[in-house]
C-alpha cells in the first residue's frame, strides 16, 4: 500500500474527494508509465481515447488499488462487496492526436469510483469536466492525485494540446449498499479538510 495525504473534500461538490499518493520509491511512476506505454506499443486494438485493462507486473497497480480500497474503509467505514466487484485498475490513455471521450457515470459497474493521475503532461490540461445538479465543474488535478467520487457523478477527461500521453488510472468499488449511504455530508466532513 502507497502512503496519502490529508483527504480533502471540494467545497462546491463535497462528494468530490482528493488525496495526493506519496510515492513509495524513486521510481515508482516511471515504472508504471513505462508499464502502461509498454501495454499500448503491444495492444493493436489501441486507438486512442478509450480506457484497457491494466497488466500489473511489478504490482504497482495492486498496491495503488490497495490504497484506494483503504482510504475508502476510512472514509466510510466497512460495506459489503458486490458481485460485480473487481479489484484492478484500467488505464485511460490519450494526447492531442488520440483524444476522445464522452460523459459518462459508472453506475453500471460500481458504487465509488476513482481516478489517479499518473501523468498529467502539461499544466492546467487533462482535467475533468464534471456535471453536478446541472452545474458544471473543471478540475484540474497534480500529478499523483487520487479522486474519488460516487459512481453516479457524470465527467469526462479534458483534451491535452501535446503530443505526450496524458495517463489516468480508473479504479472501482462495487458494493451491495447504494452508494448514497456513504458520500452523506456527515461521513465527508468528519474524514475530510475543505480543499481552499
């Protein structure tokens, strides 16, 4: 398991959760890009946009779902798993040439969702577009920042203007309890600081 931060909560949508992962090693986020990169030179289906199951060789990513699955104990206290629970991560891969995307929510596949940022190229891109109660929020994360939200919040990835990869690592919580018993203004505001 990878070290946090304090979890902060947004201040205009507090079911937005953050936290920034310590890197354990020197070499731990090259090690995963290089892995992911590794994965798109060898996957011939790969065109861009679209999210693949990550191969986890050095179990870097087992240990970044670790993290995310403790952090959420924490938050929230212990649930019961679905049977839709998965315990892995899936990358979603794109630069300026290979970027699509739409607005989605994961309430198909999930209860809490995340997204940590492996590799944000360039400054102030490859955000998040989110829509909450009709009003629309741009995040713009730091690199190593692990989101978290309850799978029915809609968003969508934000293009990048370079040829580098912009590299998000999507990870999911599937439990039997709805998700709204959780992301309750109590629970947030004992576990989390407001993010100022």
């Amino acid at each position: 398991m990878y070290k946090f931060e304090n979890i902060f909560y947004n201040i205009d949508v507090p079911q937005l959760l953050s936290t920034k992962i310590i890197q354990s090693d020197a070499d731990m986020q090259l090690r995963m890009i290089a892995c992911i990169e590794q994965q798109l030179t060898r996957n011939p289906n790969y065109h861009g946009g679209y999210t693949f199951e990550v191969k986890d060789p050095c179990n870097d990513f087992a240990r970044l779902y670790n993290t995310f699955f403790h952090i959420v104990t924490q938050l929230f206290g212990p649930f019961n798993l679905s049977v839709k629970q998965r315990n892995y991560c899936w990358a979603n891969v794109y630069n300026k040439d290979t970027y699509r995307s739409n607005l989605h929510h994961h309430l198909r596949t999930s209860s809490i969702n995340a997204i940590f940022y492996l590799n944000i190229p360039t400054d102030n891109e490859g955000g998040l577009r989110l829509v909450v109660n009709e009003q629309e929020l741009i995040y713009i994360p730091d690199q190593l920042e692990l989101l978290i939200m309850p799978s029915w919040m809609l968003h969508e990835p934000l293009p990048v203007t370079c040829e580098q990869n912009r590299i998000a690592i999507n990870m999911e919580i599937s439990t039997i309890e709805d998700v709204n018993t959780y992301f309750t203004q109590q629970r947030i505001f004992k576990h989390a600081r407001p993010n100022i």
